[in-house]
C-alpha cells in the first residue's frame, strides 16, 4: 500500500516516526496529480506548494504536512479562481475563503484547484470551461464522475491526496462521491463557514468534503467547523470531538429507510445491498423502520430546487458583469458591456438557468414560482422533520445506481430522476448534516449509501457511518486501492 493511500491519521502517524517527511508526501501527490487522465484539475499549484511546505515551519496543526486539493470556488488568495467559468477569468481573489485558511492554519499544503460545473450548477461534470472531468473508474471515458464537485471527486479517486473540498447546494458533494467510491460530506448549514466560498444559492450552499474514510472525515470537521465573524449565518456551537463519536455502538440507534425513494430504484443491485446492510446493522444491535415520504413531495422536490436555486443564482451573479470581475468588453454603454461578458462569459446552462431565475422572480411570476417554491421548501422540511423524529438517521441509496454514461440521456420526467436522482437535495432544504459513502460494487462501479440527521448531530452521523464502512469493508478506496466490498 503505497503512503498517499493511508487515512490522515496513519499518514501523520507515518510522520511522527520519521516513516515519510512532508516533502515525500508532496512530491508523491504532484506526481500523481501530473497523471491525471480525468481532466480534475484546474491548476496545479507546484511552486506554491513548495513555498508552502517551506513556510510550515514549527507548524503542528492536525493536518501538519498533508496535501489537498480545493474546488474552484473557494478563494485562494493570490491565485486564479475561477469556477470553472469564463466570466471570471483572470480573477485573483484579494483575500482567502475561511476554509482556505483554516487548512494552511492547521498545516495542509493546497497543491491544486479542481474542475467543477461552472459556477457550481449542474452535476455533471460536463459545463466547467475546460471541458468533461471523467469517472476514474471507467478507463473508456465514457462515464461521469457527477458534479458539481467533480474534480475533487476524481482526484480523490485517483488517490491524489488524502481529501478535497467541495461545494453542496444540492448534492455537489455527495452524489460525485457515491459515483466515486468516496464518502462525501456536507454538515449542518452555518456550521461550515462560508466566507471566500462563490455563492451560488446561498440558502441551500453547504461547504462540504471528500475522504476515503469515515475517521478523515470527522478529523477534517474539527479543523474546518467553527463560528466565523465574517460569515454571520456561521453557528456559534461549540465545536466537537467528533473522533470521540467513533466508538462502533450503535446498540438501540434507529435508521429510517424511506420506502417512495427505494420504490422509484430499478437498480436490483443496489436494492439488494442495502437490504443486505440493513440485516447486518439489525445484528449489531440497530432498529431499522420503513416509512413513507410522501410521493407528491419527492416528486415536488427538483422543481422546487430549480426555482429556488436559480432565482438565488441569478441574483447573487448579478455582479458578474465583464467590469467587476474577468473579461472586460468594450461597450458604449453599461448595458452593452455587461451583455457582451455575459454573453461571451457564460455558458449555455448557466443561462438557462438565469432565464429559470428571472422568471421566477418576475413581480407578476413571483407569488406562483418563488414564494410558492418556498412554502414547498418549508412543507418538505416539515416532513423531514416528522421522520426525523422516528430514528436517529435517514438511510437512503446516494444515487440511483452506478455513475451513468455522458450520453446516457433518460426521462427527466421519471420517478427514477425526479426522486432518486435528486432526494439528496432534502439535507440542503433543512440543512442538515449527511454523507454518503461507499455501498458495494456493480461491474467494478462504485455504489453509494447516504445517512441524513438532524441538525448539528454530525458526531453521531460519524459514528453511524464508520459502522456502515465497517460492514462493506470499503474503506481507502480509489482505482489504485480497489476492494470488492462484503455485501
Ligand atoms: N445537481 C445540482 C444542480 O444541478 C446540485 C448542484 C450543487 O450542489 N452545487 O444544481
């Protein structure tokens, strides 16, 4: 096993003994980074990497010497960011996002920035200005790794480095980590500053992560949660050790499976695996309970999320304009400027979705589109809430099956996409914490499993979901460290 495919904690293990220094991590990970066949990077930021590993100095921050990747929405101070998106290119953020921060604080070395949909819309992997971002595990390119975070979540499968950040609106994180092989998180809203991340809706955008294990996961938590007196949504919980949560007792714990989500799965596969894990978690002790969401709900929920999302989208890149930021265009007037860079700067769905946006918010189209969206908003979480209180998680397939084919198409109109495509969507109407993680494998492709709570009970979400790596036995997972998994 080679040292980039160790958890945190064994790699500053490894440290501690003299084992490996800083720069051998380093040096390993740019190597594999230069191996990329995925198209997950945006940059690699070789030079400052190593200026960074010289400044580490007496450092001895929980993250001392490791490298990661960050998204291409989070401000990294000096260095082009630029969301995958033509509108702002050039751009070179005056300061760093708090997340940015907090891992150099805590001695992390960024080596690169990730490829995404741009400006965080989409979950494909296919409308970043630099083109498709691939799934590692299909070598035929013929398959996505999802979105919007896709970058992060191929280089992580590619073992590049021990975790990467992502952004969740709706399912950025998430859904990319289940194609991927990867556990993906996104914590309570407000627990996760926010500050320096490109808003895309910002009543739904979570700052979230991808790990290859549950106990990375919970480490990275502490480092990055915390109230931010630049971001005023930021909670001013105190943080927890999360690690502590991870003891395996999940004696008495119930986990609420929702039948109107399962029901809308062809994937037999899938279906079986987690009947499979549901008997292995009843015989260490859990309850599982079977409920109902409600079909006209599930079935609101993608609607709902467009009209909100886009309408929040189209107001918040309303500073995209060609003269704040990126490209300028000459133009006689203002007007003319700015839609010279619009139209040159975004791409086809980015402004799709600014007409979705628009019209919606549209004095005569607001009561029937966004105000009516929201009473929906509030209708599904008041559900949420309901089955919440019937268990201690959620526990729902993260996608509908193995990562889909770029060419796949399908019937957007289907239960299949409509609900188990999108319930993910549900945490970031609450705001709740969830995860998903690796399942089981389909023809060697990664299936996922995702756990949603009630707010601000990651500690729990962790200890539940390191059981559930327990059981499948995939844990460490990337195209280099491959496992068939036990169920
Ligand atoms: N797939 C969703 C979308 O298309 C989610 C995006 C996200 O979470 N950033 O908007």
């Amino acid at each position: 096993m080679d040292i980039l495919d160790l958890s945190i904690r064994e790699m500053r293990q490894a440290l501690e003994e003299g084992r490996t220094t800083p720069k051998e991590l380093l040096e390993k990970a740019l190597e594999r980074a230069k191996k990329d066949d995925c198209n997950a990077f945006e940059s690699i930021l070789e030079k400052e990497a190593y200026e960074a590993l010289e400044g580490l100095g007496k450092n001895s921050g929980p993250l001392y010497g490791i490298p990661y990747l960050t998204k291409d929405n989070f401000s990294v101070k000096g260095i082009e960011t630029v969301a995958s998106s033509n509108i702002l290119k050039g751009y070179r953020p005056l300061y760093d996002a708090t997340v940015t921060r907090k891992l150099k604080e805590a001695g992390a070395i960024l080596i690169g920035q990730t490829t995404m949909d741009e400006l965080a819309m989409g979950g494909t992997g296919m409308s970043g200005h630099l083109g498709y971002t691939y799934n590692p595990y299909d070598p035929s390119h013929k398959r996505m790794v999802g979105g919007s975070s896709s970058g992060s979540a191929a280089a992580m499968a590619e073992a590049v480095v021990p975790f990467a950040t992502g952004s969740d609106t709706g399912d950025s994180v998430r859904r990319p980590a289940s194609l991927a092989g990867l556990v993906g998180v996104k914590p309570t809203w407000g627990r996760i500053s926010r500050y320096g991340l490109f808003p895309f809706a910002p009543s739904l955008d979570h700052v979230g992560y991808f790990t290859r294990y549950v106990e990375d996961a919970a480490l990275l938590l502490g480092v990055l949660a915390g109230h931010d007196p630049h971001d005023m949504t930021s909670s001013h919980r105190p943080i927890e050790d999360y690690a502590a949560y991870l003891d395996g007792n999940i004696k008495g714990k119930t986990f609420v499976r929702i039948l109107d989500i399962e029901e809308s799965l062809s994937d037999k596969r899938l279906l079986e695996a987690l009947d499979r894990l549901s008997e292995e978690l009843i015989k260490r002790g859990a309850v599982i309970k079977k409920e109902r969401f409600g079909k006209d709900l599930l079935e609101s929920l993608y609607a709902t999320y467009i009209v909100i999302s886009c309408a929040e989208a189209t107001s918040n890149d309303a500073n995209l304009d060609g003269i704040k930021f990126g490209p300028y265009y000459e133009g006689k007037t203002y007007d003319e400027a700015m839609r010279k860079a619009r139209t040159a700067g975004f791409g086809e769905l980015i402004k799709r979705r600014f007409v979705i946006g628009s019209f919606a918010l549209m004095k005569e189209n607001q009561d029937v589109l966004f105000l009516r969206a929201q009473r929906n908003r509030a209708k599904v979480v008041a559900r949420l809430n309901e089955l919440l209180a019937l268990g201690d998680a959620l526990l729902i397939p993260a996608a509908s099956g193995v990562a889909p084919e770029f060419e796949a198409g399908g019937d957007k109109l289907s239960d299949e996409y409509l609900i188990a495509d999108n319930h993910l969507v549900l945490g970031n109407f609450g705001g709740l914490p969830s995860i998903s993680l690796p399942l089981a494998f389909e023809n060697g492709l990664p299936l996922g499993v995702s756990l949603t709570l009630a707010p601000f009970k990651e500690g729990e979400m962790f200890r539940l979901a390191s059981v559930i790596e327990d059981i499948t036995g995939l844990r460490g997972l990337s195209v280099l460290n491959r496992k068939e998994g036990n169920l």
